[in-house]
C-alpha cells in the first residue's frame, strides 16, 4: 500500500496480517464495501477535501474512502454503528491525529451538536435499507453542514431528483427539495462493490438552501405526505379527510384540485400548506 506523504500530521497507516482479516460485509446492515479505486478517487475529487475542512463520514466500513479523506482534510470523524469494524478502524486509523471514530446509530446521532456551529462536510456510502430514512434525518440535521455528498441506490436518486410531473416524484422528493438542492453526479456500477449488489448506485451531491420559507414544518411534512398516500387519485380526495373544506382550500392556493400530488412544485406545496393556516 501507497503510505501517504503528510508527516505534519505524524501518521502512518498501520497495514499488518490483522488488519488484513477485516469482517465480511453484513446483509443485516446493508452492507456493500466500496473497493474500486477509480469511483473511489470519483468521490474524492467530488468532496474536495481541503486542511480548513472537517468531514463527517457515515459507514466508513473498512476505510476505503477514510484513507483518502484524511490525507488532505483538516479533520475527520466517522460514524460506524457496526460494532466488528471498530477495532479494525481503531487499528488501521491509530496513528491518525485528524482522526476520531465515534460508535453510533447515524439514524439518531445529532449532528448539529456535534460540528458547534461549524459547517462541516458530509460524505457517505449508505446502507441501502437504511437510505430513506438516513436522508430525512440529514434533511432535519441539515444546518450541521455545508454539503453532503452521498451515495445511494440509483432508484432513489432518480426519486430525489424527480422535476414536478415525473412519476418517480413523491414525499421523499418533495421533503428533500424543500429544503436541499440535489444535483445528481455520477453512477457507480455494481461490480465497483464487494459484495457486488444487485443493483445500480448514484451519487448526488445535496447543498443546504439558504431561505427555506416554511412556517410550520410539521404541516408541512403531514399535507405532503397526505397527497401523496394514493398518486393515482387527485390532490382533492386525497386531502379531503384532513383538511377541511379542501376543494375551496386548493383553490385559494390557485391549485387546481383535479391534479395529482407529482405534478406540484415546492413553492405550490408550501403555498398549499400557507391557505390552509389562513382558513
């Protein structure tokens, strides 16, 4: 292995038999270990690490992306949940003084606690059977960063990039492009994975937008989710049981109530859920 050239940090990666025996990937957590250098590079070069930066890393699993990113960020923290990999993290990772390894469910972790008010950056390869719900919580979390560079199963992207009238737009859609803006940057085929997933990857690069013009956030969550509980039917029979009045509702928002949930936009949504607080 290349041992990096960054003696200012005193640090060399430890590379012996034991390190070598790293646990195998584990279906219960999803996991598909990146090992092709190019995409790995790919994302690097997407990040763009730099001294002034801290990154924050989601499932390192056994350092592949870690190894690249503490060569050049100012700091890195991993969040690892998976209980097997800490020793083998702890150990290739030793001597790393930008380094910490904090063990813990992503899922719950506060991450706006953890950077104190400094903006930091994300970089992930997650789980797929955790990606929906890790997303909203990084929507929630989202003041904690100044970008997130994530991959996920090509389906989902496809879904979170979705443009209003799209079929693959939904909740999930709606909720991240309230509050992030998404830019889709490349696919990672399956056989860049061990063990090599049946399906295809994306990664997206999510920015958090400046003025989020959302009065009530719980509202807002609960009328989107409503309209879309049943795509096929109209924005009128799907909201009628929660929102009184719904068809004069609708048209008060200048929103025909003939329409489905995927043909809005964010600024519709939101002026939706405004007429409704106005009645």
């Amino acid at each position: 292995m290349k041992r990096p050239n960054n003696t200012k940090k005193g640090w060399e990666l430890r590379e012996d038999a034991r390190v070598k025996r790293t646990p195998f990937a584990k279906k219960s957590f999803g996991q598909n270990f990146l090992v092709d250098h190019n995409y790995i590079q790919k994302i690097i070069n997407a990040v763009d690490p730099t001294p002034d930066d801290l990154i924050i890393e989601i499932g390192p699993g056994r350092g592949a992306l870690t190894e690249r990113l503490v060569e050049k960020a100012g700091k890195v923290i991993a969040i690892e949940l998976d209980r097997t990999l800490i020793p083998v993290l702890n150990q290739k990772f030793e001597p790393v003084q930008n380094f910490e390894l904090v063990e813990t469910d992503a899922l719950n972790f506060d991450f706006v606690a953890l950077t104190a008010g400094r903006k930091a950056k994300l970089a992930a390869n997650l789980p797929y059977n955790i990606s929906t719900a890790i997303l909203q919580r990084l929507t929630e979390q989202r003041a904690a960063f100044s970008e997130m560079v994530l991959m996920f199963q090509k389906e989902v992207v496809e879904r979170i990039t979705a443009r209003p009238g799209n079929g693959d737009r939904g909740f999930l859609t709606v909720i991240v492009e309230a509050y992030l803006q998404a830019e889709w940057l490349f696919d990672v085929p399956p056989t860049a994975f061990r063990p090599i997933p049946k399906v295809d990857s994306s990664i997206v690069r999510l920015s958090p937008r400046e003025n989020v013009d959302i009065a009530d956030p719980i509202l807002f969550r609960k009328i989107v989710s409503a309209g879309f509980m049943q795509k096929r039917k109209t924005l009128f029979n799907n909201l009628k049981g929660i929102v009184p009045d719904a068809n004069r509702v609708l048209e008060n928002a200048a929103i025909d109530p003939r329409r489905r949930a995927e043909t809005l936009t964010v600024d519709e949504w939101i002026e939706l859920c405004a007429a409704i607080q106005r009645t």
